[in-house]
C-alpha cells in the first residue's frame, strides 16, 4: 500500500461538502495490502468494510463508486468522534417510542449487511449444520417457571408506567437462561433472559412483562441466528475486519445524529434548536439581501378573477363539476343551479385579493389553477347549519411578491439563512478533518470490480 495524492475522483466523492484529503506523505508497503483498502492517520479501514458499505450503496442514486464510498468512509470515520464530543449520547441518539439502543441497531445494521451479501455462502454453513438447520446448533432449552416469571416481571396485569427492570430484576434476569448453543469448535454460550430483553424496543419490553413466552423464545432463537452469521464472518473474515465494518457502521449512525442536531438530516430541519439559534441571529439587512438575491422564491398570488357555484347537494356538485370540466358554461351552470347571492351575475366573485386573512372561499380561490374547475369542497359550517358545497373556477391569475417587510419573508429568509449556515458549518468541521488526516490508499483493491453477493471482499 502506497500512500498517494488523491485521484479527482476521490476528491470528488469526499460528499457533497466538497471536502478534500490533505498533503500525501510516504509510506511503505504493507503485508496486509490484500485485506486493507485504506489507512486513516495508520489505523486500516479493511477491505470487507468497502466492500460491505458498497453494497449497501448499491440502491442510492447514480450508484456511488468505490471512491465515493471509501470517501465517506474516511470522513465519517474522523467526523464521529468530532460528533460524540459536540452532541451527548441523548442528542445524537434520541430516545423513541419504538427505537432500539444504539448498538443493538448496529449490530443488526451489521448482521443484515451480511446476511444480503453472503446469502448462498450462510446458506450453505447452515445446509452443514446437525439437522441442516440452526436448530441443531441450540442444546438446551430452559423453560420459564409461573414463580419465575413473577420476580421477574411483577405480578400479572399489574398497572405499569413503563416496561424497564429495576436493579432486583436486571440481576435475576442475568441468571435466569433461556437458551444453550454452541457454534462450531467453541465452547457452549448460554443466552439469558437479559441478553435478549436488552436488544428489545419498547413494544418487545412490553410483551417480555406480558409473558408471551413464544415472542420471548422466538427473540432468543433470532439472536442466536444473528450470532451464527457473526460468527461466521469472523471466521471468514477475522475478527479485526468485522470489528471495523460494525465500527463503520457505528460511525455513521454518529454523524447521522449529528446531522439532525445540524437540521440537516430529512425531517430535522423544524426540531434542530441549532437552526432555531442560528436564525434568531440573523439581521434584517441579510434579510433584505436576501430577498433581493432570491426573489422569486417569494412569488405569491396577488389577485383572482373567479366564479363559483354552491349547492346544497354533494351529488349535485360533483355532476355539475363533471360537466363544467367537460366544458359546459360556467356562467350558466351558476345561473341555474347556483344558490349563492351571485348566481344571477354567473357566480361572478370579481377579484379575489390576497390578504392577511382570506375567508375560506378566497383563500379557496387564490389557491386555484388558472382555466380549472375545482372539484366541490364542503363549506366548513357549523353543527346543525345547513351544508353547502362551492365549486371555483378562477379565469385570471395575477402573480407578484411577498413584500419585502412582510412576516412571511421574515419567516422564510431566516429560516434559509440559518439552514445554509449550519450546512456549512458542518461542511467546514468535515472539511478541516479531512483535510487534516493522512490517508493511505490501496488503489489496487479499490479499483477492482466489486463482486457480486455472496462473493469474497
């Protein structure tokens, strides 16, 4: 392994944050080039997690190559801890009604990785087992007393506030088995009731309490498959490689939780307090340049020349719709069913204008299309008034702007802003890691085709 100079084509792919690798330095070769696609400041980045992380790009679009997924690789793996020094545990891994702890989430992450990938290969080491299933792996099964269950979970149908053990039932949970296996050569494992209990989310919890024993021993039998695949890539791989793909794996649910402490992870823009500061930051002259640089993302509808008709009918409106869609007058499809004060004037509302607060039928107004007929909206009447529904056609649209003061540029143009300032904060801590790091590259192993499932690293 040499060190070298990135190819563009790494330079490229160091995400979309336009990071770079830094000045090369030499190095020498090294025996483990046939395993190792990389080294970050000396420690390998092992060809199994390149391979591994490849697959699990394989969907993404444009299909990132090697080099784009050895970049985020290398990125991810010296922007992790910059996260966990940043954000606590609770930030970057926010508790959920139904999430699962961090590592346990991993470790699946990691298991599925491996199950997609070597799929014949786990097929065949499981065809090789006793019985040529994993249930010939199992030798024991310890079943669960009513006694048992009760010191460990309380009394039945007790009122609970939450499904967690407390420090009594966590020991006694460590000491009650449920399973004994034994894999390969290695000594026999017994798996406890806490070892499963604790890779559950909070509806597992919640059955474990309610005692459904088949749930309980179908999870113990799910890990213990979860650990045969484990297992066996260790044996395949080594230990040393599997502990650095689950590491890979680990890092970038780190910078993921980053990135929603940053708003920059979907849906996180609105619950990020980093955004929130950032914007209340912002001035009303960069508001005001803003606006100027980006006008057309404050278009609104100024006006509409518009008619409608109402009618106390659903199957009324609808029909009428239809045939004002098929292309029936308007005017006087309103003149004669309309119920509305207007209909003699062909349901004429003139021009609707945009203000602060339109009532529902001009907001209806100004958000239709130019030239469509709407389909019947419901009036929003109170209990025991009459129903109605209105039909729209809106026959001119005016366009102009949000002004320049109004609270709704305000709003959109802080909120832009902050977004793009913490884009580029975080781009730039990426940036300076990356930048920072010397990296060693196996271009042999990097360049060569990727295999497909089922086929070696």
């Amino acid at each position: 392994m040499t060190l070298i100079t990135p190819t563009p084509r790494l330079l490229a792919a160091l995400l979309v944050l336009a990071s770079t690798l830094g000045p090369a330095h030499a190095a020498h070769a090294t025996p483990d080039d046939a395993t190792v696609a990389a080294h970050i400041n000396g420690a390998p980045v092992h060809a199994l997690t390149l391979r591994a992380l490849q697959h699990q790009a394989r969907d993404q679009p444009g299909h990132p190559s090697a080099d784009a997924v050895l970049a985020d690789i290398v990125a991810d793996r010296l922007q992790a801890d910059w996260s966990r020094a940043r954000f606590s545990a609770a930030q970057l891994y926010p508790a959920s009604t139904v999430g699962f702890a961090p590592e346990v989430g991993v470790d699946d992450r990691l298991v599925g990785l491996l199950r997609s990938m070597y799929a014949k290969e786990l097929e065949a080491a499981l065809r090789a087992l006793p019985g040529a299933t994993l249930a010939g792996v199992i030798e024991a099964t310890f079943p669960l007393a009513p006694a048992q269950l009760e010191r460990l979970f309380g009394a039945p149908r007790a009122l609970r506030l939450g499904y967690d053990f407390n420090p009594e039932q966590a020991a006694l949970a460590a000491q009650t088995p449920l399973l004994r296996f034994r894999l390969g050569s290695a000594a026999p494992v017994t798996l406890t009731l806490r070892d499963v209990y604790q890779r559950q989310n909070v509806q597992g919890r919640m059955d474990f309490f309610n005692r459904k024993l088949d749930f309980i021993y179908q999870q113990a039998r799910l890990r213990v498959a979860s650990l045969f695949v484990l297992d066996w890539a260790e044996r395949k791989f080594g230990a040393q490689a599997l502990t650095d793909l689950r590491q890979a794996l680990g890092e970038q649910e780190a910078v993921r939780g980053a990135m929603r402490q940053y708003g920059l992870a979907d849906g996180a823009e609105a619950h990020s307090p980093l955004q929130t500061a950032l914007a209340r930051q912002v001035t009303q002259a960069e508001i005001g340049a803003f606006y100027t640089a980006h006008k057309d993302q404050f278009r609104r509808t100024e006006k509409v020349r518009a008619r409608h008709i109402r009618v106390d009918s659903e199957a009324l409106a609808q029909r009428l719709a239809a045939e004002a869609a098929a292309g029936k007058d308007f005017g006087l499809l309103a003149r004669r069913h309309s119920a509305a004060p207007n209909a003699a004037r062909g349901g004429d509302l003139g021009w609707v204008m945009q203000t602060e607060a339109p009532d529902w039928l001009s907001a209806l107004a100004l958000l239709q299309p130019e030239g469509k007929v709407s389909s019947p909206f419901r009036a929003p009447v109170g209990p025991g008034a009459q129903a109605t529904w209105d039909i729209v056609l809106v026959e001119k649209r005016v366009e102009g702007y949000h002004p320049p003061d109004s609270e709704t540029v305000r709003y959109m143009a802080r909120k832009a802003i902050a977004h793009e300032r913490a884009r580029a904060e975080f781009a730039a801590a990426r940036s300076k890691l990356v930048r920072a790091a010397t990296v060693a590259l196996n271009r042999k192993l990097i360049d060569e085709p990727a295999r497909g499932t089922g086929g070696a690293p």
